[in-house]
C-alpha cells in the first residue's frame, strides 16, 4: 500500500501544439490566397483585411474586458483568425462601417454570447458573413473584378460572379452552351481573374494552404474531401441527367466559396464534429446542401449556409458516433 499510483486525469499525452500556434497556423495558410487578392484587387485586400481584424480583436477584447470582466485572450490569434475569414468573405469594395458592424456581429453574437473559444457552437466568421449578406443585399453582392489600377478601393468596376451569371442566366432560359461564354475560363477560374471576394478567387492559392495545414496537422482530410466529393458526386449526376441546364462538376468545385468553407471553415474545432465518422457525415451535409442551394435555391452560392447549418447538427453528430469507452461493454446482435 506503500507504493499506490496516483493517476491524474486525462489528458496524459501531452504535445506541443497551442490554440496560438493553430490560429497562427490557419492565418499562414491564408497568405497565398491574400496575395492572389491583392495582386488582382490592390488596395481594396488589404482596406478590407485590415478593418476586419482590428475590429474583430478589438471588439474581443472589449467584451472580455468590460461586459465579461475576464482577462483578454486576444494574443491567441483566434479573433485575428475570425477577422481575415470575414474579410475573405467579403467584397474588397466594401465601406468600412459595414466590415465593423459584421466584426462586430461575428465576435459579439457569434462566439462571446456563447461563452468564447471553443463555446461558439457556429462559425464566427459565417454568422457575421450571413447577417451581412441578409442585411446589406446589394453591398455583399456587388463584386469587384481584376482592376487596372490597385488603388482603387470603392470605385472599383462590379459584376457578377461566375455562380450568379449562370444562376441568373439559367433562370432567364439561356442555355448553359451559350453562358459559359459568359465566364472565364477553367483556367482562369482556377488561378483566381474573376469577379468575387478574396475567399472566391483563387482555388489554386486556398489549396496550397490547406495542403500547408494538412501537412503541420491543423486539420485533418476527412472533412474538406468529404464536402469535395460530395458535390462532384451530385453535381456531376446532374450534369450527365441534363447538361444543358447544369454546369459540370468541375466548374462546380473551383468557383464560389467552396475551397474556402471546405478547408477553412468547416474544419473549425469548436464547431466542427471530433471523430473521423463524424466528420465525413458533417462534410457530406454540407456538400449536399451546397449542391441543392445552388441548383435549387434562390441563391447562387450556399458554403455558408450550408455550413451554419450542419453546425447546428455537431452535437447530435458526436452524440451518436462517439466511440466506445475503454472497458464499455459493447452489445452483440
């Protein structure tokens, strides 16, 4: 009796990794699709990422400081991190006042209310995109395009995206042959010259930082591929039932803001399902909503949606596909 263990509770596997150094992770992921913003919209990125963020962090820390009498938290990167997603969410002519009142709305309503980081049970970011969107129609939907001159700001020349266009264009009887002369190309959809927000515009540039995460652990794959092979799978059904009045799912996959909700937002910890199992079915909600909001709903993109969404559904997720204790008993038959 002399020589009892005393054995702490879990956890008992300790590694290096912090909430500071995954939020700055995510952030340096996002630098090659900010630079890819700012070489297409110039001065526009970096108004709209700079208001983002110092309103995010400041709102942050005036909550905690003032409404929750805690001690700000905003050195561990999480409110930077929600600032530069709302800012990709957003268009790079946006006036000032409306990226304040999205922070705003995104740090307040979206994840203090709750309780702070790892509370939030919806992304931060999207709840603040949504309001926006749902608030300030015209605003978060005129998109600027590639500019001549990169210091143009809320002057800069607006159109639709490559979505909107054949949305638009499909519900006016234009046949899909006819509109896609209306959109650039693959290439060009893939590398990011197009008209959109920062998150929208460069698939090739958001990849490369997902591969960045992958590789350093911050997220995992089951959820991005998930998202990914769901809306090709259902996409593409469609497509060969009828191509005349669907697009192709490889055009499906780089345009809009799937890249960007797949890889970055999606994958969020606090709001995101904590087992593989869960995961794939999150992600495969997600693609499925995706899908059905862009053929069949009113709005030509639905990541956000459809994500905010299947946050709601996390709890239930982990509820039923947990797996097994250690010495639980599991039942045969």
């Amino acid at each position: 009796m002399d020589k009892l263990i005393t054995v702490s509770p879990s956890p008992h596997v300790y590694g290096d990794d912090n909430v500071k150094k995954l939020m700055y992770g995510v952030i340096y992921a996002l630098i090659p699709a900010f630079l890819v913003s700012v070489y297409f919209f110039g001065i526009g990125t970096l108004i709209v990422t700079a208001i983002s963020v110092v309103s995010c962090v400041g709102f942050e820390y005036l909550i905690q400081k003032y409404l929750m009498k805690t001690e700000p938290s905003v050195s561990d990167g999480s409110a930077a991190v929600t600032g530069v997603l709302l800012a990709m969410n957003l268009p790079t002519n946006m006036p000032w006042w409306i990226i304040v009142i999205g922070a705003l709305v995104a740090i307040g309503v979206g994840k203090m209310s709750f309780g702070g980081l790892g509370n939030n049970p919806f992304n931060p970011a999207l709840v603040g995109r949504v309001f926006l969107f749902i608030s300030f129609p015209v605003q978060m939907t005129s998109w600027p395009g590639p500019i001549v001159s990169r210091l143009q700001y809320t002057d800069a020349a607006t159109g639709a995206t490559p979505l909107a266009v054949i949305k638009e264009g499909l519900a006016a009887g234009v046949p899909m042959s006819r509109l896609v002369e209306q959109i650039p190309g693959y290439l060009d959809l893939f590398i990011g010259h197009l008209h959109g927000s920062m998150g929208e515009i460069s698939a090739l540039a958001l990849l490369a930082g997902g591969i960045y995460m992958l590789s350093r652990k911050i997220i995992t794959w089951h959820i991005p591929v998930s998202i990914f092979l769901t809306v090709f799978l259902f996409t593409g059904i469609l497509w060969l039932i009828n191509p005349y009045d669907n697009a192709d799912p490889v055009f499906h996959l780089i345009t809009g803001g799937l890249v960007l909700g797949a890889v970055y937002m999606a994958t969020d910890y606090a709001t995101s399902p904590m087992t593989p199992k869960g995961m794939w079915i999150f992600g495969i909600g997600i693609g499925v909503i995706t899908v059905a909001i862009r053929v069949y709903g009113a709005y030509p993109e639905g990541i956000s949606f459809a994500i905010l969404i299947m946050n709601s559904f996390v709890p239930l997720i982990n509820k039923y596909v947990k797996p097994k204790r250690f010495g639980e008993e599991v039942k045969n038959g």
